[in-house]
C-alpha cells in the first residue's frame, strides 16, 4: 500500500509550522550550499553559517572591538576536542556564558570582556532560521539532516524525519526507532555539526520525541504541552506541539540558557534537558518567587508537587540556576532533614555547578552556616534542618541573617517537622516544649523567602506546610509520569504468610506498632524505643530470619531468570541487616565477598568502632559506601542486591532496580518515598514490586488515599494481582491462536523433534491468514501479544500461576522469535537488544542459540551472494511451506534491495519479478508448493546476473550503466554488447567527472548532467526513440554513484 503522507510532506509540515506560525526565516539547502549564487557556506563540511553569526556577533556586541569580535568568532568555529560530548560542552559554556576575549584599549590597558553570541533577553534581536535538506560532508562521509534550526548561523537543533509505511504504522515506535537510529550515524560521520547543537528531534508526523546528544532512545520524550497549564488536545499532532512547545524562539533559548547540564558521574558526560513538566513548573515557580520576595510579597514562593523519579532533585537545580541569574543573585538555602539526603542533593547540584554559575557549599555546623550567610549576595548553600535546632540553653534559635534576598528550598517539605507547632515531649526531669523546624528556621532567617518540593502530596490535615511554603505551584502526579515514560508502574505482593508469628503475638506487635507514629522519630520516648525493639526482636528471630533468607532468595532468583535488574531488602535495625546478611550468605557463599569491589550482595548502614563485633564487617566510610553505590547503579556490575536500615530509602537512584523487600514498617511519605525506589525506567523494564513480609498494606492504602484526596491521578502501586491477571488474559489469547495445533508435545518430545515443533507452530501461525495480508497480520498479531504476555509475566514472577504456564510461554517466545526473524520490518532495535526482559526460553524447550531465521526454519544459513543451488534445494524440501516462503521471501527481500543500492535497473527488474509471483500467491492464483518455486527460480536469476558482468569484462558500476542502456532491447539489436559496453564505461568517467555534491537537488546541475549524456547516446547512434528513457535510467543510476564520487573529490 502506498504511504497516505510522504516524508517530503511530513518535512513540509513542519516547515509550516516553523516559518508561520513561529515566525523562522526559510532557506532551501541547495540554494545556500558552496557554489550557489546564494551560498552561505565556503564548503560541504562548514556547518556554522559564519556570516550570519558575524553579523550577530556584531549587532550583540557594538563595544568590542573588531579584532576581538574576530577572535570570538574563531573561537566558535575551531575545534577545541577531538571528543564530541566534551567540545559540545565546551561551546555550550561560550553560548549561554559568553565568549571570553581580551584586547587593548587605546591606554594600552588589557582589558578582559565577553562576547555574546545571543540576546537571550530579547529573543527578537536574534536571527532564527529553518534549513531542509542541509547537505553535510566530514571524513568521506555524507549526510543530509532533514531539518536543522539555527539561531545566528549556529545549527541549534536538528529534526530527523520519518514517513509511516501506512496509516497502520502510526503507532509503531520502530520508525522513531529508525529516527533515533539515523540520528547516532550522523553523530559518528558528521560530528561536527552536533557540536553546536542543544537539541535532538524526531518524529514520523504524528508521534514526536526530543532529548540530547547522549539520550539513550527511553529518554527521547514527548512534550506535552504547548502552554504548561494543560495536556494538549488529542486532536493537535504530537509533531505540532513539540515545535511550538520547544521550538518557538523565547522558550528554544529559555531551554537552551537555563535548562541543559551536563552531568559526570564517574563515567560518561551525561546531557539532560528539562522534560516540559520540569521546564514549565520551573518557570511558574521562578515567578511565584520573584512576587514572594517583592516588598508586597509574604516570602512564600509555594510547593511544588512532581512525584517521586519524574526527576525533582534537577527541577531543584534548574530553579536555583535561574532565580540566581534573574532574581539579583540571591543566597539559596538547601535543607534537608537527613544527612545522606543533604549528601545526595549536594551531589546532584555539584555535578551541575555549570549551570548554577558557582560551586555549592555544605554547611558542617551552625558556625559555618552563619558564616556562609554573612556574605551581602550568592552562593548555594546546604544544610541539614536538624542545624536550626536550639541548643540545650537557648529558648529560641538565634539570627543567622537578616537578608531579604535568601532563598530557602526545602526538600520533601511536606515533614511534619517544618511546622511551627509546638509539642511537649516529657523528660525524666519534666516537660519540655519543642517546636517545629520552620519556628526556628523564620526566627534564623527572618527575611528569608521558602520554597518547598515534594515528591508526595502535602497531608490535607497538614496546615504546617501551606503556613510556611505557600500553595501548590505545579503538581505533575504519578498517572502523567508513568503515561509519559518517565517512571514504571510498582505492583504490591503480599508474603505475610512466610514470616511465622503467631496471631497472639501478632496483635501485641500491631498494638505496639501502631503506637510508633510518624513525625516523632526525633523526639523518641523510652516507651517507644522499647515498643520497637519488641516488634524488631520478633520479626528479627534467628528462626524468622532463616526462613525469610531462604524465601527471598528463592524469589528473586525467579525474578531474575525473566527480569534482568537488582533488589533491595529493608530492614527494621543494623543488628537484622547484619543477621539478614549471614543467613542469606549462609545459603548462597558464593554471593559473598570481604572486597567492595566484588560480591552479589552488601549492607548499607553507619555505625562507628564502638558497634558490635558482627557489624563491623558492614560499617563502611562514606567514601566505601560511595564505591558500592556506583555498583548498585551500575546495570552490569554483579551486585545485584543490598541490605538496608534507613539509608538510600530517600534520593537513592538505580534505575535496573526492580524489586524491594519490607521488613520493616514505614508509614506516610516515608513508605511513598521508599517504595518509588523501583519506579524508575530502565530499558524495557514493565513495573517495579514491593514485597511485604510485615504488613505495611494498611499504611500503602492510607498513602493511597491522601495521594487521590489531593487529586493525584494513579496509584502509588497497583496489586500484583492485576499483573495476574493480565498474564492469565493474554495467555488464554495466544494459546487461542493455537488452536487446532498440539504444541503440548513439545515436552515429552526429543530434542530434535522439539526444534521441529517449533518451526511447525510458527508455520501454523503463517497459515492461519487466507492471504498475505492476512498472514502478515496474523504474525504482528502474535508478536504483540507474546510481547505483552512476557511483561505481565515478568511482574507476576514469582507465582504458582506462572509456574505452571512458564514452559509454554518459552514455546511461544520461541516461536515469536522465528516470526520476528522473518518479519521484514523486524530488524532488531536497541531497546531489544538492551532489553531488561528475558526470554523463558527453557532448554528443555530449544536452546537459546535458536537467533537466526535460517536456524529457525531448520536450514543452514546461506552464502546470500551466491545463493547456492543445495539451499534452495534445502528450502525446497521443508515440510513447513508458509515458513519456507516467508524465509525466502525475506531472503530475496533483502538481496533485492543490496542489488537496488548498486544497481538500480537490475534492482527494479527482480523486484518487479518477486512482487509478480507474490501477488499471485496472495490472490490464491498459485499454492505455497508453486510459490516456492517460482521464488528458487528468481533465485537462480540472480545468481546468473552476478555472472555477466564478468562475462561482458566490466565492473560492478560499469555493468550498472550497461543495464541501464541494454533496458532497451532495440538498442541492444542496433548497437550490440561491444558498443554499449563501451558507452558505460564513459558513462561512468562522465559520472565521477561531473558528480558535484547535491547535484539530485539542483536544477541547474542536473540540465548540465542530462545534456553530457544526450550528447553521449546521440554520439554512439542510441536509437533516437528510446533516448528519453534510457537518460533518465542513466540518471536514476548515477545518483547511486555520485555519492562517493562526490565525497571523495571534495
């Protein structure tokens, strides 16, 4: 079926978009291309288009002088690394900082200034411009972007484009696949054109994704909305909203200036952009602010809500950037209330000190926080809150600073200790009143101005938090997150029944617990010390403890066989961490290592000399634990699970996390931010599982419902019975499609008859489609479904449900991975390769080296060039005739279209011949039997025209143009092999001699081409009558040549 829109037509819509509606210049590539009457570049690999930036370089900066002015722009131009990443940070630090010059002034003094190469203030005074089809040679190699943006001559963005095969494919990501996949050759041929730019498009016209030049393809992600108050309408094209909503010039340098870092994290620089929750709750609270700290303003900026891995701790950083360059350079104040969180946070900042302009600082005691606020404006600081308490002879805190240009951002700032109630806590020797943080901090820092984010909902009995922050500023819940990719579903399982504890001491532990609130951890009593100790000394019991080692072992050893990742498992004390540690060691030695740097499994937690014996093994510096949290991270690092009390509950970020186990009671926000440990993306990794061996479902439910009372859309977790029972769903669907055929005999088979089994089931999904479109459904239809079935899978391991089901879902994971193989459009992606997902292809079943079609389908794989006469006899004689006309199918597919590559005419005429015998075989004009012949005999074809060109003496290119003249049988009756063997091998002198860059998109070039050709056939007497198609032939094929020839004489 022919595509309904065409690529061009997709380039010229968003054209459209650009030039009229947000108001972009437009030049046409070739007409500005070297050579040109309107050139605008001396040569192919120039990507700046250097006058453009001249004259903005002028216009920006009238008071510097010229030869300064010279020398910036040489700056810009010249190379600084050979490392892309690095020289495109590099230029990105001239860009949004200035270029740093120095010159003399007629006193003869050296003066130190900048030069800009925009006016991010005014967006009018700068020059934006839309380029197609922007021709790009480096190394040999060359490229043609779809589209590119530049703004003063510098190429900003480049958009890559591709065109659905069919209105079916609108959904289907393998053509932004595609995109994304065109996009990283561009980056390894032509890399010096990326290393100006900010951002990276793609789009098929409806679907359409942006990230950065080192944004894996989970993390090119939709833009949502085109004013930042509200998802836009289904009816405006994805492709549409991206370009106005990234790409209208204020917020393209907006972005560009005050939302990109660079990120380095003992590996590869890392490029993040703001996701549009991030870039508009940003700016919301940014002006929230700026009428906060007015003279008419009540110092409260208000929250802001984006739950927990939709990336908050950046949106911090992104703020804290901004209001330093756009509110007077303010003082900003961190506060944390957990020392590993203020380490955390501080971290994230340090990485992005670019972007901030200034290096944060960590406040080690009041002293020093006083010190750091004595400045008059700036700096970043960190702090705990625990710092702002009073100390044992003070009745308030004292004043650090009376300065109205501080700016306080307190995370999680939905804690119960930022109130400004008081409690009375009771002390041997009497009462004592303590306040809440946000008493002491106003009394500290009494000008100050408070902003708080949060990544769970502000509690609707908590007037605390609106008393000191203010009102919500932007909520992005966990509904939109998980529909924009940006976190996983978590699912909740229940495995009470594995910790044995009786029900009469069960009821006394749930009293105690149920006395341990939350928001009194800091003012503890004896009593609830000793309530909590009851409850850890049970549930912590050597027998329990045995028993829990061997459950969670057996667990998440089944997790991994369908799900590549890590586990967490969370602990009531240090002393059960430790105890956990040794039982689980115990059964698995193996796991154990006295190295950081080595072993499957660690404890995390603090402690000092003075602890027992049997936790010191596990008390590791801050530097240790640093060590094995880059290995925790790392998806391919053989730790694959650690021990946990309290630390890395909060902030903590592995993405291959996927499974965490409580035993441990949490409540409130600290049971929400634990459990959002395992939401992250990573690959294709379905959904993140907790695992409850204690009860904490009475406190995820109370979460649940403050979540929704606050009007967050989704839930904190889903049950893993609705994993269940999708898996039960789709099983019963692709059994269905079996039906008629017993693959059941598959597990008594032998080995060989299993590999038969499978290559017959995979033959019997072929058949059940009465035509080739039927057929080619059929297969999607399946692949689909088994793909579906192995997510819902993976989440609902383990169970006995997915027990009894896992050897079938092997077999028909084995049987999609043949149909995969031969479904042309199928090539494997990089999310397959990298995917999280394990296929359950049991060795029982087939062996995990069943990759390739042809082993598939019983063959062995074929020399494709030659196309031997024992293969296609092979093929012939399989008993499964849908798949052996599937796999030739494909097979002379592909060959067709390397054959077309080279030799266009040769090309078009066997796939001419393939579509014949298909549509024969489609309309039911001939059987599978017939079919398969026709095709060995297309086959046989193929392998004879390889043998003429040797035959006639002439090279590949040569043999091209022969083809393309002897189209023509008259000519070939008038002339005879010598003449037209002759004539091509002008032909192709005539080619390389004329082939200039670009030729195929100008007119003027191609008259040229068309002439010298006409005058070649006229000259060797080519029958008058057929010229006109054989130029045309001769053209079609030299555009094949020309590239290289092209790239080579430049």
């Amino acid at each position: 079926m022919p595509a309904i829109i065409s690529e061009s037509e997709i380039e010229e819509a968003a054209l459209d978009i650009l030039v009229n509606d947000l108001g972009y210049g437009y030049r046409y590539g070739p007409d500005i291309a070297p050579g040109m009457p309107d050139q605008e570049r001396a040569g192919f690999s120039d990507v700046v288009l250097e006058k453009r930036l001249q004259d903005a370089i002028a216009t920006l900066n009238p008071d510097i002088p010229v030869q300064a002015r010279v020398e910036a722009l040489k700056k810009v131009i010249r190379e600084e690394s050979q490392d892309l990443v690095h020289s495109n940070r590099s230029f990105h630090n001239m860009l949004v900082n200035g270029v740093d010059v120095e010159y003399k002034k007629d006193s003869g003094q050296t003066t130190y200034d900048k030069v800009w190469l925009f006016d991010f203030e005014n967006f009018d005074n700068n020059d934006f411009l839309a380029v197609n089809q922007f021709t790009v040679v480096e190394d040999r190699h060359e490229r043609r972007p779809d589209v590119i943006l530049f703004v003063n001559g510098l190429p900003l963005v480049v958009i890559e484009l591709k065109k659905p095969d069919n209105m079916e494919n609108f959904e289907d990501n393998d053509l932004l696949d595609n995109a994304y996949n065109q996009l990283q050759t561009y980056k390894k041929e032509i890399p010096s054109l990326f290393r100006y730019n900010a951002i990276l498009a793609i789009s098929d016209g409806q679907d359409a994704r942006a990230g950065t030049l080192t944004s894996s393809r989970e993390w090119f992600l939709s833009w949502k909305t085109l004013d930042g108050e509200k998802i836009a309408e289904f009816l405006v094209p994805p492709m549409e909203v991206l370009l106005k909503g990234m790409c209208e010039p204020k917020i393209l340098l907006d972005l560009t200036c005050n939302f990109i870092v660079f990120e380095e994290n003992h590996g590869p620089i890392s490029k993040k952009l703001a996701r549009y929750h991030q870039y508009h709750a940003v700016n919301k609270a940014v002006e929230k602010t700026r009428i906060a700290v007015s003279a008419e303003g009540d110092r409260r900026c208000g929250v802001v809500w984006h739950t927990q891995g939709s990336g908050k701790s950046l949106s911090m950083v992104f703020y804290s950037g901004k209001i330093v360059q756009y509110l007077n350079n303010p003082t900003v104040v961190v506060i944390t209330d957990r020392n590993d969180l203020d380490g955390q946070l501080f971290e994230n900042f340090a990485r992005c000190h670019e972007l901030l302009r200034q290096t944060p600082v960590q406040a080690e005691n009041r002293n020093h926080l006083r010190q750091l606020l004595s400045v008059a404006s700036g700096g970043i600081i960190f702090t705990t809150i625990q710092k702002f308490l009073p100390g044992e002879d003070e009745d308030r805190f004292p004043v650090l600073s009376e300065r109205s240009n501080i700016v306080v951002i307190a995370d999680e700032a939905h804690r119960s200790q930022y109130g400004f109630d008081a409690k009375i806590t009771r002390k041997y020797d009497g009462a004592q009143i303590h306040y809440g943080f946000a008493k002491h901090m106003r009394d500290a820092l009494p000008e100050a101005s408070f902003i708080g984010f949060t990544g769970t909902p502000v509690e609707l009995e908590d007037r605390n938090t609106p008393a000191v922050f203010g009102d919500y500023i932007d909520i992005y819940d966990i509904e939109q997150a998980v529909r924009d990719n940006v976190t996983v579903p978590i699912y909740y399982e229940s495995r009470l029944s594995k910790l044995e504890i009786s029900n009469e001491v069960r009821e006394t532990l749930d009293s105690d617990f149920y006395g341990i609130t939350e928001g009194r951890e800091d003012y503890e009593t004896e009593e609830l010390k000793s309530r909590w100790s009851r409850l850890e000394a049970v549930v912590g019991s050597k027998d329990n403890l045995s028993k829990l080692a061997g459950d969670i072992i057996d667990h998440f050893e089944n997790r991994l066989e369908v799900l590549e990742g890590k586990g967490m498992i969370v602990c009531m004390s240090r002393r059960m961490c430790a105890d956990l540690y040794a039982e689980i060691t115990k059964l698995r030695p193996d796991w154990h290592d006295d190295n950081d740097l080595k072993g499957n499994i660690k404890v995390i937690i603090t402690g000092s000399a003075t602890d027992e014996s049997r936790l010191q093994p596990h008390i590791r510096s801050k530097t240790q634990r640093l060590k094995v949290r880059d290995r925790m991270q790392d998806p391919e690092d053989p730790l694959k699970i650690v021990i946990v009390c309290d630390m890395w509950l909060t902030g903590f970020d592995a993405p291959a996390l996927h499974t965490m186990y409580f035993i441990k009671w949490l409540t409130g926000h600290n049971l929400m931010q634990a459990i959002a440990r395992v939401n992250r993306v990573f690959g294709d990794k379905p959904g993140g599982l907790i695992v409850d061996y204690v009860g904490i479902l009475y406190d995820l439910k109370k979460a649940m419902n403050n979540y929704t009372e606050n009007g967050g859309r989704g839930d904190p977790a889903s049950f893993k019975e609705e994993a269940i029972a999708l898996m039960r769903e789709k099983y019963e669907i692709v059994k269905d499609m079996f039906h008629g055929f017993d693959y059941q005999r598959i597990f008594s088979a032998s080995p060989r008859e299993k590999l038969l089994i499978v290559r017959q089931g995979a033959d019997f999904i072929l058949s059940k489609g009465n035509t080739d479109k039927a057929m080619d459904d059929e297969k999607k239809r399946y692949i689909k479904h088994v793909a579906e079935l192995s997510k819902a899978l993976a989440l609902s391991k383990p169970h006995e449900e997915v027990d009894k089901i896992n050897e079938e879902v092997g077999y028909f994971q084995a049987v999609r991975s043949i149909l995969v193989k031969i479904d042309r459009s199928s090539a494997k992606s990089n999310r397959e390769v990298n995917s999280a997902i394990k296929n359950l292809v049991s060795r029982s079943i087939v062996t995990d080296e069943i990759i390739d079609i042809f082993d598939a389908a019983g063959l062995k794989k074929p020399d494709i060039s030659l196309l031997s006469e024992d293969f296609l006899d092979e093929v012939r004689s399989l008993p499964q005739k849908n798949l052996a006309y599937e796999v030739l199918k494909k097979l002379l597919n592909d060959e067709i279209k390397t054959r077309t590559r080279k030799n266009r005419i040769q090309g078009k005429s066997f796939a001419e011949m393939l579509e014949k015998s298909v549509n024969k075989y489609k309309n039911r004009s001939i059987d599978n039997v017939r079919i398969i012949e026709e095709l060995i005999e297309l086959a046989r074809k193929m392998r004879e025209a390889d043998l003429r060109g040797e035959d006639l003496g002439l090279t590949d290119e040569e043999l091209a143009f022969y083809d393309a003249l002897a189209a023509n049988e008259s000519a070939v009756d008038v002339l005879g092999d010598d003449t037209l063997r002759l004539m091509a091998e002008e032909l192709v002198r005539l080619i390389r001699q004329n082939a200039t860059i670009d030729w195929t998109l100008r007119k003027n070039v191609q008259a040229k081409m068309r002439v010298s050709i006409k005058r070649l056939l006229k000259r060797y007497g080519y029958p008058p009558d057929k010229q006109k198609i054989a130029t045309r032939n001769i053209l079609e094929q030299a555009e094949i040549v020309c590239r290289d020839a092209a790239v080579s004489a430049d």
